[in-house]
C-alpha cells in the first residue's frame, strides 16, 4: 500500500487538545478549506515515493486494548470508580461507542488487573506493574517482556517542606498588585460548567500558589490522566541529557535502526523531531488528509498494540524530508523517548527511575506515574499521570529558564528553543507548534502570544505565560474537554486582569 491520499478536509478540531478551532462565518471558512488545500498541495510536492504498511491487528482489538489500560489506570492509580472511569475517562485510544461492544469486563482489583472480553471471546488486559503503571498484555499473555523497577524518591515528607519543593504554603504575604479577588472569580469559572468535569486547577504567580481547586474526591495528591502533556515532559527529559553532554539538539539523531549507509533518516536531527516534524510515515487522526477508511492509525497503535513501540516508530520509513512538513504524530515522541532510553542505559544508568532521579527529585515532584509498553518502554507520548500541583512544578521550569534553585537542569536556550514556533509548521501556515510544546500563534487563548503550553486530549492543559509570570494548570476528566477548554478560557480571560504584566 503506497501513499494514502484521501482529501478529507479536517479543521484541526479536537482530536488532540484544542489548538487551534475552526473559524466562524462562510468566508472564514472558505479561507481555511483554501489554507488547507495549499498545505495539502505543498505536502504532495514533496512527498517521497516510499511505501506506507499498515498496523497488523483487529481495529476492536486495539480499541479495546486501549479501554483495559484506561480502566486499569483510572482504577487503580487515579482511584476512580470503574462504571464513572468507563463513562468518561479517556476516549483516545478507547472511542466511546467501541466500549459498548465489551461482553465482560472483570476488575481484579487483588491484582490490580482488568480483562475485558469481546464476541469473539478475545480477551485484552492490562495490569499494574509497580511503579510503571497499568501495561496492556499482548493477547494471550498474563506478564511482560521486562523487570518491573522500583522508583523511589529521595525527597522528604511533602508536608515537611514549604511549596514548591512540598505542600507547605507559603507564609510571604500576597503583593498589593496581585488582585485576589479576580484570581478566585478565575477559578470559579474554571469549574463553571459541570459538564466541563474540571478536575483540578492550579494558578501560580511568580512561583507562588495564588489558586487551587479540586472536584470532589479528587486532591492536591491525586493523579490524573494527562495525555500528551507527557510531550513536553519528553522534550524536558531530553534536554537534561543535552544539559549533562548526552546528546547536541542539532546533532543528528543516533537511532540505531537509521544507521546502514544511504538511509535518508540519518539526516533526522533531534530538534526537527522534537519539532514534530522527522517526517515519518505515520498515520495520525490530525493528520489534514487522515481517512479513517485505510484502517487503523500508527498514532494509536503505539498505545494498543502491545509492541515494542521504539521499535514500531523507529523503523517507519520516511515521507517527506526531515524539517519540511509539520504533523502531530506519536512516532516523535516515541523515537525521543527512544533516545532517552539510549542515552540513559548506553552510561549504565537504570532507565525506569532516570526521571525520578535527574529531574522529579530537583523539582519537588514525588509521584509521577509513567507507563510502559510491555517492553518497558516508556510511553510518555501520553501514559503518564500526574497531579495538578506537579504539572505546575515541571511549568515553573520553563518559566525559570530550566533553573531550579540556582542549578541549571535544562540547557540554555532550551526554553526559548520549545516555545518557538517550529519551521515547518510555519511553513505550512500553523503557527501554533514548537518543540513538544504547542503555543498560542494564533491567539486561540485570550493570553500573550508569548504563552506556550503543555496540552493533552481531553482537556489537559499546563499554561506558561511568561509575561505574566504565570502557570495555569487545568486538569479534567475526558468527556468534558470541549466545555472545560470553554471554561478554562473564561478563566484565563479573569487572570489576565487579576495579574499585572511583567
């Protein structure tokens, strides 16, 4: 099979976190179909003649591959009840009408496990494995093909410890330009809507905690799904290994499986993958011209398939060259976290608690839970679950410059690097994308164009706005993203007033 083409005009509508939303009106939306087509037309002009291969695998299958990770994941790592986590978390990898055609669904909760059976009596499970989260089994298969690690973190008690490094609140009086009033009114209309189901929102000013709330049942210490905010958590693990010597952000990328001389993917820099643009054939539903008739998408097969996704991503061959053509696909994140693995195991180093050590430890961040596939391959394109307070911490980073308490954790220029707006996305007339960090090029938010930010599917969003010295964090459960990407703007509107600018 070569070269799906199918002109299916899709208005960059959420799939994925809102980015970017239709225009309004019959001229602007003959404008963007316009906008499209040429993107579409300068796409095909430079697209190599290379085969394009197909996920192996039933469609159901994989979705319901996908709905046994998230029921495993909202059971027993968020502490959701199964019937509510089944109604509304993580449509995803696990589409809400593909839920129904389940015929059993068993929860061992003695070994932190689901199977969920389906007409054809084909089982898909998935259980927890410590501290790498629930992990979907291949069919037929009750373990995985790796060694559960311990993580531990070296941090004391949270309670022990002033914010950010702990829960303590600060005792620094609030300064006279901050307007409390306004701040609370923002998190008040981030919980507005009950059907935007906002989970959790966290606003910090200068580094301090200026608003905090939480639905019920869900606390500072819950964590929540968080979907491909885990991008921006890649992109931070690499940039500790560029800091630490590891790799250059301009080298090419040393992926094994691009190395036999004359394979055009061993001109692939880190930085144009980074920039979601390495050019790999690999389907996505964001994709302007996805038709969902070809069969099912790369993008999600790396979460269902049960395979060894470095693997998967890293032999894909190439579509167009590298830093022409920008597409949101999981190959980046994939192959990123691909090289994180290299990077880490290449200096004897072991791979699972890596984050924990180099990164969550500096930061005040105790319990980040990040799943593997059953290789133990992190999946941090979007299996990661953390909580509102520690998506605030890793945005406090970036708005330091990647210093934390006077250590440089991230390189200089990273954060500059992240928060611009990548060439090829340019070129294709969407400045909304950096590195693994969207931003608001095309003011979507009612917020500067110099914010930047972490989103993940489902309405996940970490905000850093710089020019106000400002994190916003707004976590929600899956089926209420559309009103709560309503709400969160209205919030962000009253912040907007409530913070002075720099």
């Amino acid at each position: 099979m070569t070269k799906p083409h199918s002109r299916i005009v899709w208005l960059l509508l959420v799939l994925i976190p809102v980015a970017c939303q239709p225009p309004s009106g019959d001229e602007a939306a003959t404008l963007a179909v316009s906008s499209e087509d040429a993107m579409l037309a300068r796409a095909d002009s430079l697209e190599l003649n290379t085969e394009y291969v197909l996920p192996p695998g039933d469609a159901l299958e994989h979705h319901t591959s996908g709905f046994a990770k998230i029921l495993c994941s909202a059971i027993f790592i968020t502490g959701l009840d199964p019937d509510f986590a089944a109604e509304n978390i993580g449509y995803f990898t696990s589409p809400y009408d593909e839920r129904a055609k389940v015929t059993e669904r068993v929860i061992d909760r003695e070994n932190q496990a689901v199977r969920l059976t389906l007409p054809s009596g084909v089982v898909r499970a998935a259980k927890r494995f410590g501290d790498q989260g629930c992990v979907t089994l291949p069919i037929g298969e009750d373990d995985v093909y790796f060694t559960p690690s311990e993580v531990e973190s070296t941090l004391p008690d949270p309670a022990t410890q002033y914010w950010p490094m702990g829960d303590v609140p600060s005792e620094e009086p609030f300064p006279d330009a901050l307007d409390l009033e306004k701040v609370g009114q923002a998190v008040d209309a981030a919980f507005a809507s009950e059907e935007g189901m906002t989970a959790a929102f966290v606003v910090t000013w200068k580094g301090l905690l200026i608003g905090e709330r939480y639905r019920e049942g869900i606390t500072m210490h819950t964590p929540l799904e968080s979907w491909s905010m885990g991008k921006s958590l890649t992109a931070t693990l690499m940039g500790v290994l560029i800091q630490q010597g590891v790799y250059d952000l301009w080298q090419p990328a040393p992926v094994p499986e691009w190395q036999t001389d004359g394979d055009p993917r061993a001109e692939i820099r880190i930085a144009d993958i980074l920039r979601m643009s390495s050019g790999l054939r690999f389907r996505a539903p964001q994709d302007p011209d996805y038709d969902p008739d070809v069969g099912y998408a790369d993008h999600h097969y790396v979460y269902t398939g049960s395979v060894n996704s470095f693997e998967w991503a890293a032999t894909r061959p190439q579509q167009w060259p590298p830093n022409t053509v920008g597409r949101y696909r999981n190959s980046d994140p994939v192959l990123i976290n691909y090289l994180v693995r290299l990077g880490v195991e290449g200096r004897g180093e072991e791979y699972h608690s890596f984050p924990q050590r180099v990164l969550f430890d500096k930061i005040g961040v105790r319990n980040m839970v990040m799943e593997t596939d059953p290789y133990g391959n992190f999946l941090l394109q979007g299996y990661e679950f953390g909580t509102a307070r520690d998506w605030a911490r890793l945005a406090n980073l970036y708005l330091q410059d990647g210093v934390w308490m006077g250590e440089r954790i991230l390189p200089e220029g990273f954060t500059e690097f992240v928060s611009a707006l990548a060439p090829a996305w340019e070129a294709d007339g969407r400045p909304i994308y950096g590195g693994f960090f969207w931003i608001n090029g095309n003011d979507n938010y009612p917020i500067p164009r110099d914010a930047y930010y972490m989103a993940g599917a489902g309405g996940q969003y970490t905000i850093i706005i710089p020019s106000h010295d400002l994190v916003v964090v707004r976590l929600g459960h899956y089926k209420g993203g559309r009103p709560g990407n309503e709400a969160l703007k209205n919030a962000l509107a009253l912040l907007m007033e409530a913070v002075p600018e720099n």
